[in-house]
C-alpha cells in the first residue's frame, strides 16, 4: 500500500506542478488554489508512504519520477522541447529508479 501511497503522492505533485504553470503567477485563482490542494495531497500521502519507505528512496523516486513526468506533460501539454542533455538527463534518472527498485536492499517491496 505504501507504493500506492507514493504513486498517488507523485501524481498529486504533478498535477500541482502543472497548474501552477497554469496559475500564470497566482493570478488565475482557480488553478492556484488547485496547485496548493494538490501540494497538500501530496505531501499527506509521501508523508503515508515513508511510514514504511526510508526518507532518501521515496524522495529520490518521488522527485525523479515527478521530474519526468512534468517534463513529458511540459513537451505534450506546453509544447515544451528538450535538446539531447535534458532527454539524457531524464534518461539518467529513470534509470537511477531503476537501480534503486531492483538492485538496491535499502527499499521494502
């Protein structure tokens, strides 16, 4: 249940992330105020999740996966682009998820 938590706590992120985009500076007061609520889910669901994930890996995968998908939503959604050091860089850290899911003893599964 713990990486439910921790997959419900990266979305939150990223959904607040986008509309903070959209918030234009907090002057549309719609899409601020559904940034902060989707910070505040997604702080009180990390927060369940590291009753049994250690600190360092949750945050590293809720940082790294979020990274990720904010920036697949900035290229869709924003019409974003990425030169090649960013793409290798996101490359990077999907691949240090990896690691950490199936090499690294300091995760529970």
């Amino acid at each position: 249940m713990h990486w439910i938590y921790l997959g419900i706590a990266i979305a939150a992120e990223v959904a607040g992330s986008a509309a903070l985009k959209e918030s234009a500076g907090f002057t549309k007061l719609g899409f601020a105020a559904f940034s902060v609520a989707s910070f505040a889910v997604a702080l009180f669901f990390l927060s369940l999740a590291l009753r049994v994930v250690p600190l360092g890996i949750a945050y590293a995968m809720w940082a790294g996966i979020g990274i990720v998908l904010i920036s697949l939503l900035g290229v869709v959604v924003f019409r974003q682009t990425l030169d090649f050091a960013a793409i290798a860089g996101i490359g990077l850290i999907i691949t240090g998820v990896i690691v950490i899911n199936t090499l690294s003893n300091a995760t529970t599964h």
